[in-house]
C-alpha cells in the first residue's frame, strides 16, 4: 500500500500492458472486437460538430501518449458536455470495452469524485474540482475505416487505453485504477473499498510467503511516495528481484493471476 500525507491513505494500481480487471478486449493481439468499434462510432454520431472536432485526434497524435492520473483539463469531450443521450453513449463505449465488473469499477471512481467533495465540504472547503462528471472522451483515428484507431476515457484516479485496427485489437495499456479514499471513511457509502480484492489479494499472498520469500520478495521497507512508475518516468527499477510467479506453489501463482 502506499503511503500518503493524507488523511486518508490513496490506493492505486497501475499497469502498463495488464488490466486489473477482465476486460472485453481479447487478450491477444488481432481478435475481432466488432461491438468496441461500433459503440465509438456511435458516440461520435451523438456529439454535434464542434463536440466531434473536440472528442477527435490523428491516431498518431502526441496527445494519445499523454495520459494521466491526477485531476487536471483533459483533451476530448468530458461528461460534463454531454447531454443525456451522449453520456449514454460514452457509457456504452465504456461498456463495450470492459467487463462488466470493469464497468462497475469505472463508474464507481467517477462516484468517488463525489465522496471527496463531500469530505471537503464538510470540512469548511471548496472543492469544485471534484466532480463526477470531468472524465474525458477523445477518439484517435477513425472507428469505421481499416487503419490504426483507439480512444480513451480519462479524469481523476482512472486512465483507460485502448487501440485497435479496425475490428482487431492491439492492445489496451495503459490501464489505471486509482481509488481516494482507499475505504470510504462516512457517509452513506461507509466501509465501500473500490480495490478492495486487489488489496486484499496482495496481502494474502504476503501472508503466504514464507520468511525467507518474503526476504527476496521485499525490494525496500518504505514505500514510494507516490506512483513508481508515473506517467512519462522510464519503465525502469533502481533495484529489481523478487520471486518469479512460476516459481511458486499453485495456489500462490493464483493469488498472482487474480483478476
């Protein structure tokens, strides 16, 4: 877990190339994907013109790598700029790329954007910056033709990338879920923990372990600050071991694999 100043602690997980969750998109490289491609064109369908120029990039545009996880401006279209039946359509997007347990997970870190404020305001402060509905949507490329496209929906604590070749998908990374407060703390959601399974799968293989695993396993005692391996640092460790996934017992290799 990571440590935070905060009062509350923020747990995250982030993964380049490996969603945390199932997802619709195949994980091999080239399987149709035919609903992910239909849903993106039918969002575009929905904007007017001035939302499609906004919702829209070159696959090759440097935007498509500049991907995040605090809560800033994005490019693209946010829900805040749709009405009814564009929101429904960018939720069908999201359907269309998810499992249904991703869905849930999604849905529920735009939730978490309302807890927060909640807190704040509470607490005497504003926070108009936390708001459910400042996720963005951008399209790169073109969903209907036969060249590379992809999309990306974006706010706060969530980061989702997909791309594609027309029906066929390439990949979906980077993949990002970030959960603030890791356990809601009041309020009508009391005790909702977004990744709680993930955190608790982690801990139960620690557990698992014994000493002398946990010895190599360990890289350092203290935790990072934030985020190791943030948007733009290099995919690389200071110090690298561990324990090979393939090396352990069944049931460990099983907590590794854990959707």
């Amino acid at each position: 877990m990571l440590r935070s100043p905060l009062s509350y602690v923020v747990l995250a997980l982030a993964l380049a190339g490996l969603a945390i969750i199932s997802t619709r998109t195949p994980a091999h490289p080239g399987t149709p994907t035919p609903d992910m491609s239909a849903a993106a064109s039918a969002w575009l369908a929905s904007l007017d013109a001035d939302l499609r120029k906004q919702g829209t990039r070159p696959f090759e545009d440097p935007e498509r790598k500049n991907w995040h996880f605090v809560p800033k401006q994005r490019e693209g279209v946010s829900l805040k700029e749709m009405n009814a039946a564009q929101r429904k359509a960018a939720h069908a997007l999201l359907r269309s790329a998810v499992s249904d347990t991703g869905y849930l997970k999604a849905s529920a870190v735009f939730g978490l954007e309302t807890v927060l404020r909640e807190m704040a305001e509470k607490r005497g402060r504003r926070a108009d910056h936390r708001d459910s509905e400042l996720y963005w949507f951008i399209v790169f490329g073109d969903p209907r033709g036969k060249t590379p496209w992809g999309w990306r929906v974006e706010g706060h604590h969530l980061s989702l990338n997909f791309s594609s070749v027309g029906n066929h998908v390439l990949g979906f990374a980077p993949v990002f879920f970030g959960a603030n407060p890791a356990t809601v703390p009041e309020g009508p959601r009391t005790g909702f923990r977004l990744l709680g399974n993930e955190e608790d799968t982690a801990r139960a293989l620690w557990s698992s372990l014994t000493d002398s695993q946990k010895k190599q396993a360990l890289l350092s005692e203290k935790a990072p600050a934030d985020i190791y391996l943030t948007p733009g640092r290099a995919a690389k460790f200071e110090k690298t071991g561990g324990i090979l996934a393939t090396c352990e017992r069944r049931s460990k290799s099983a907590a590794v694999r854990r959707p």
